[in-house]
C-alpha cells in the first residue's frame, strides 16, 4: 500500500481520484502547494499526483521547490492535466 499525496484544489477531483485510489492505497489530499511543500517535508510519501493547472498556484514553482531539496526531489510525481466534460459528471 503506498502514501499518495494528491495536490487537487478542485474538490471534483478528489472524489475521482479517492475512488480510483483509495481502495488500494492511502491518500492525503492537500489543496495548495505551500502545503504540500510542508506535508512532503514532514511526512513519508510515496508518489504525488498532481493537476498541472491550478487557478490561484504554480505547479511549477512546486516541482522546482520539490526538485532542489535533497530529501524530496526522490519522490516521484505524476501530473495530469484534464478538463471535466459534462458527459463525466
């Protein structure tokens, strides 16, 4: 069972992502980048999914943060980037 930080701020998501994930591994879903930055440094995870477009952040300034501290940057992170469509709600 892996530790999943999931960096969403669209609460859509994280009832998406819980159900595709949740049966088979712990999640831990945080909504802004300053967060998860603190969460990563203060706990054990196993991989980080992220959203690629945020409305009010920059998920770049996190890979980059994530990227040039030793301790974090072994961690591996997927991105997506998606729009719902109506026929998916």
């Amino acid at each position: 069972m892996a530790r999943i930080l999931i960096l969403q701020e669209d609460p859509s998501w994280h009832s998406s992502l819980r159900r595709c994930l949740e049966p088979h591994h712990e999640l831990v879903v945080i909504d802004n980048t300053t967060a998860a930055i603190e969460a990563l440094r203060q706990e054990r995870f196993d991989l980080v999914v992220s959203r690629v477009h945020f409305e009010t952040q920059d998920v770049f300034q996190f890979l980059r943060e994530r990227k040039g501290d030793a301790a974090l940057s072994a961690i591996p992170v997927i991105c997506f980037c998606g729009l719902r469509s109506p026929l998916a709600t």
